[in-house]
C-alpha cells in the first residue's frame, strides 16, 4: 500500500487522540473534586502517551502494535484511540486470521475490565459484551472496506499502466507505418525510374557513348539514394493505406510556417541551414515532422504563445532543430494530452539515427532534434 501523505498521518494520530483528551478532562475534573488521587490519573494518561507513540512502528509491525494498544485499555481508557487506529490498520494490511486474534484481545481488555468489576452476570458487563461487540466489528469492518478500496485502486492504476503501456506500442508502430509509407512512395518513385532507364540499356544498341554513360549516371545516383531511404526505414514495417498521398519536404517548410500564421499562430522561424540543396529527402521530411508536431504541441498547450523555429548546420555534420514556446499564457486553458506526438517524433528521429528531447527551459517549452545529415552505414 502506498505511503501515507503528512496530512493522512496527521488525521490519523488527532482521532487516536480523541479519547486522551476526553480522559484527561474527565481525570482533571475528578482531581478538582477530590474524588481520585493523581496517580491514577498520570498512569492512565502516560499509557495513552505510549499508546500514540507505538503508533508509529504500525505499518512495520501491524500484528504486534494491535495487540499491544489493546492490552494497554486494560489500564488506561486514554489508549482506546490508539488501540481503535491500530485494529483498523491491521484490518486494512493483513490476513483475517491476525485481524481476528488482534480483534478478539481488544474485545477481551474491553469486556474483561468490567466483568472484573460487576461480574459475570451483571446487565453492566452484558451491556459492555454488546457495546464491545459491535465496536469491534464496526472496526473491523472499516479496515476491511479500506482493504478493498485499496486493492480497487491498485487494480485500476495496474489497468491504466497497461493501457498506457498498449498505447505507446500502438503510437511507435503507427508511426513507424507511416514512415514506411512515405519512404515507399518516394523508393516507387526512384526505382521506377532505375528500371526505365536498366530497360533503355539492355535493349537499345543504337545509343552513343554519352547517352550510355548518362543512363549509367542516372542509375547510379537513384540507386544511391534508395539505398538511404531503405536505410531509414530498417526495422520498420508497412501497413498499406490506400489514401496515402504525396509526402511534404523541406522546401514545404516556409508554407506551413505560413498557413500557421494565416491561422493566428505567432512564429519566428529562422533557418542556418548550409547547402539546403544537399539535403536528403528523408531528413527533410522528418525536419518538416517535426516542426509540424512542435507547432501542434504549442497550439494545444500554451494557445496565443510565440513559438520560436531554429534550424541550424551544414553538410556532413548534423541538422538540429530547436522548437521554443512559453509553457502557457496565463488565462488560457491548455488541451489535454498523452504525449503520443512526442513519442513518435522520437521514433522518427531514432529510425535516422538522431536523437529528440523535449523538456521545461524555466518558464519555457523546448523541443530538440538532432538529426544526421546523411544516412551512414
């Protein structure tokens, strides 16, 4: 069971001393009136004082620390609260049969004082084996309904992990689906024209040597840059969408900054990319993903927020990619959300080799990629 917060601790030590106040008022009345001596009153008190402290070994050592609070009622009525929190933890932590034998030893301190009293067969000793009867099943039952809304807790958190748990899996494949089919749109594309031009060469004799050498060069470039699609999609698996559609690029970038600004979304982009040119496809296209969710994110959680776009190096080293915006305005609610963007933005940046993060700079949002500018071996 989980940790007890301050205040819950807090509550359960000011009912244990509920009857420690009580008694202490009824014994100093009694000492006022010269009806009782102070002894009896400081003893009764200091075993309510025990009582409160053993509180605190009730979790280590729920059994025991029952048993001992109830024991302690035989001589203080001041220990009866401590003895009632003990019995209910025991009943909420532990098997029925240490909750009967603890149950069964304060019901007996209960009863016995007053058979010791009135006897046996007094209506003041029947009327004390109800009253304690009752009492303790109250408290019994009590710690047995705590058992049981624990236990539902505990199942519900153990339901939605696992659903959280299913969801993360169903987001990396969706994502890992839907980067398969756009590197296979763009592979169709390029291998269609490697067989255009393999069929010109088997079977036309009339060619020059230019011509020859310029279908070869053809040939070999879209060979090449198939060969870094299929590198980027390695490990992932393809599920056919008959509505996938042509796939946006880099150069679709300053559109969508754009239409987000049409839309009344404040951006500032700004772009050091060196040899834009040079850039393959495929990171292209996970840059223009990833600014595209980032956007996404800052409308959902800090709506009317700027949001600053940062791009940045060269070819042969990497592309890093900087999305900025405050974490929320004050007086706009934010939208919900379960994180699943984010997640597979990570999956994209891995499946190139490159890295994501996203984290609270102070009273900022950031989102950083760090993506190869090639794909390697």
């Amino acid at each position: 069971m989980r940790p007890l917060t301050g205040r819950q601790e807090l509550l359960r030590y000011a009912i244990a001393s509920v009857p420690l106040v009580l008694v202490g008022v009824g014994w100093a009345f009694v000492i006022a009136n010269d009806i009782a001596g102070w002894p009896e009153a400081a003893l009764d008190l200091a075993l309510g004082v025990v009582g409160l402290v053993l509180l605190r070994w009730r979790r280590r050592l729920p059994f025991t620390i029952a048993v001992g609070t109830a024991l302690l009622t035989i001589g203080s009525g001041s220990a009866t609260g401590a003895a009632y929190v003990a019995l209910v933890s025991l009943a909420t932590h532990r098997d029925g049969r240490r909750t009967a034998a603890a149950a069964a030893v304060l019901w007996l301190a209960f009863v016995g004082t007053t058979f010791v009293d009135s006897g046996w067969g007094s209506t003041t000793t029947l009327v004390a084996a109800i009253a304690g009867t009752v009492m303790v099943a109250c408290l019994v039952g009590f710690g047995l309904y705590r058992r049981s809304r624990w236990e539902l807790e505990l199942s519900e958190e153990r339901r939605q992990e696992s659903e959280r748990r299913d969801g993360l899996e169903r987001a990396r494949a969706g994502e890992r689906a839907r980067i398969a089919r756009e590197m296979h749109d763009v592979l169709a594309h390029r291998l269609s024209i490697l067989s255009l031009h393999a069929g010109a060469l088997a079977h036309r004799t009339d060619l020059t040597a230019d011509e020859v050498r310029q279908a070869a060069a053809v040939i070999r470039d879209n060979a090449h840059a198939s060969l870094e699609e299929l590198r980027g999609t390695l490990g992932s698996l393809r599920e056919e969408d008959p509505l996938g559609g042509p796939q946006p690029s880099f150069d679709d970038l300053p559109a969508l900054v754009a239409e987000v600004r049409e839309a009344g979304q404040r951006v500032g982009y700004r772009s050091a990319l060196e040899h834009v040119e040079q850039l393959p496809p495929q990171v292209g296209r996970h840059i223009y993903r990833i600014v595209q969710e980032a956007l996404t994110n800052a409308r959902k959680h800090a709506p009317g927020a700027p949001v600053t776009v940062e791009l940045s190096g060269a070819s042969g080293t990497s592309v890093e990619v900087r999305v900025t915006n405050a974490a929320r305005l004050p007086g706009k609610a934010s939208v919900s959300s379960d994180g699943l963007g984010l997640i597979g933005l990570g999956e994209r940046a891995a499946l190139l080799g490159g890295t994501l993060t996203h984290h609270n700079d102070g009273d900022r949002f950031v989102v950083e990629a760090s993506l190869p500018w090639s794909v390697t071996e």
